[in-house]
C-alpha cells in the first residue's frame, strides 16, 4: 500500500504534492485553518487544494480537520520530503505558525507573561516544528521565544499531572537559554530551573535532580565537612567552581566561592589569592543580584576575607 501511495503522491499536481509536504511535517490530524497558515493560504484555497490528494484516498475531511488516512501514508510522505532542506521547511512552517498565535494574542512577541495563555493546535504546532528547526534558529531573542513555548508547553504537561511528559519542553527550554541566562534573565531562569527541578522530583528522575542540585548541596555541607575535615571541606567547594565553569553560573555560585576563599586562607593561609577569590564571589553577586543570598555574600566576604586587604574601617 505503501508503495502504491508513494506512486501516486509523485504524480500529484505541485500545489497538491507542496500541502502534501506540508501535512507530513505537521503529523496525522490536524485543522484545516493551521494547514492554511502553515502555508500561508486562506482556508478556502488550501481546502480546493486538498481535493486532489483527499480524491486519491491520502488524506480525509471532516468537520474542519484534516487527517492522513493510515499513519504510514504519512510516514511515506514525510520521507518523500526533501531531507537536506526538511529542517528549513520546519523553521518555515513553525515561524508561520508562530506570528498566527503572536496575532491572537495581539503581542509582537511571547514573553513570560503570554504563558498562561499559550494552548491549542497552533501554539503546540509551532514548538513542536520550531524545535524540529532549532539549530536553525535566528539568534538569542528567537531561541528565548522557544523556550518561552516550551516552557509553556511543560506547564501545560504539569498541569496535567504528566509529570515525564513535562521533563523533555523543561529540558530543551533551558538548553535554549544563554550562558548568561542567571545574569540577563533572572525571573525566567529561576521559574524555569525551580519548575523543572520540581518535576523531575515527582517523576523520580533522580539524575537531572541530582545534576540540578549538586551546587546547593556542595554549598550546603560546607560548615558541617569543615567541622569534620577541612581538606574534605576544600575539595568540595573546588569541586563546586569546577561545576560553575563547566555548566554555567547559578546564584549559589556567589557564595560557593566566598566560602572557597575562606577555606584557601584558612588551609593555606594565602591571603591574596583567597581575597581576589572572594572578590569574584562578591562581583559575581552584585551582577545576579540574588536578594536572599546578598546578605550571605557580604557576611562571609566582609567577616571571614576583607579584613587580610583591608581596614576595618573601609567596610563600614
């Protein structure tokens, strides 16, 4: 059967074998009004367009939606799709799919905010088809934007209690954010971070809690490893700069290298390097700005460090 379509779909008109094409991309069922904004089609001429393929018995009409009539025929039209520009035609349909949900709700483009409001075929087409064409992607404001629908689309997964269906739109949302994300987009990252983490808790993904949370534990047993041993005290606030550099900053950064510092001078009574340390610890807070780890970071920097460099009186 499946031989037989592919013959039939290579002698179809052009504009027929195009929404062809483009129904493959999109999967089995879908609206007659997403297919026409895939293509940038009114409903009216995408509908006469199908007439030929609904005719050959690939595709089937009813009450506005459109479906292929065997997941194979869709499968083989899919793989008759050109492969070297078949991420191109993803990007091209999702950007389509996108400024048609930026219409509805009347914005220029998805912040945080337009969350709640992110549901439906067109806002779950378009990530799905924008995430088939991330590498693609224009730059850092379009990535932000995918990541803005993935989340939503986590959320809208959580929400329904589908705890493992949410961890993989929380996992491509957070590869899509910056280096810099903890600096130049505070609120989103930490909604982000805290959400995810929270679900691969429920769903017991132990392994992207463990990843997610090694900074605060290291930073966490630092007094009571110092109270038992000291060198152990140093490896594990090593470690935690070692895991800042290799997978980005986060805000217990901040402080994990205030107390490195501290544990250097108390070790090995290197002063300089422990102070220029702890500096970086205190610089790097004042550019992430977290409100409740602020008074940590100058605690630990001003009590424990910047007496070795500086007057008493210079802090006040």
């Amino acid at each position: 059967m499946v031989e037989f379509m592919t013959g039939r779909m290579q002698r179809l008109p052009p504009s027929a074998r195009s929404a062809i094409d483009t129904a493959a991309c999109l999967g089995n069922a879908f609206s007659l009004d997403t297919l026409a904004t895939a293509r940038s089609e009114t409903p009216e001429v995408c509908r006469r367009t199908l007439e030929a393929p609904v005719e050959a018995g690939m595709l089937q009409r009813e009450s506005g939606t459109v479906r292929f009539c065997h997941d194979r025929i869709q499968e083989a039209a899919y793989a008759l799709t050109d492969p070297v520009n078949r991420a191109k035609t993803h990007l091209a349909i999702g950007r389509r799919l996108l400024q048609g949900v930026r219409d509805r709700l009347g914005v220029t483009t998805i912040e945080l905010d337009s969350e709640p409001h992110l549901q439906g075929e067109w806002f779950q087409c378009a990530t799905h088809q924008l995430n088939s064409a991330s590498e693609l992607l224009a730059g850092e404001a379009e990535r932000r934007e995918l990541a803005v629908l993935d989340y939503a689309a986590a959320r809208r997964a959580k929400e329904a209690c589908a705890y493992d269906a949410a961890l993989m739109p929380f996992a491509k949302a957070s590869a899509l954010m910056p280096e810099t994300a903890w600096q130049s987009d505070y609120d989103f990252q930490l909604a982000l971070q805290t959400e995810w983490a929270e679900v691969a808790h429920v769903a017991r993904d132990y392994e992207t809690v463990e990843q997610m949370f090694a900074l605060d534990i290291l930073f966490t047993i630092a007094v009571p490893t110092w109270a038992t041993n000291k060198t152990a005290a140093a490896y594990t606030q090593l470690e935690l700069i070692n895991i800042s550099i290799e997978r980005g900053v986060s805000p217990i950064s901040a402080p994990g290298l205030v107390v490195a510092a501290s544990v250097l001078r108390a070790l090995w009574s290197d002063s300089e390097v422990a102070w220029e340390l702890g500096k970086q610890g205190l610089e790097l807070q004042r550019r992430i700005k977290t409100k409740a780890l602020s008074p940590v970071v100058d605690f630990l920097f001003y009590n424990h460090l910047n007496y070795w460099k500086r007057p008493l009186r210079a802090d006040r």
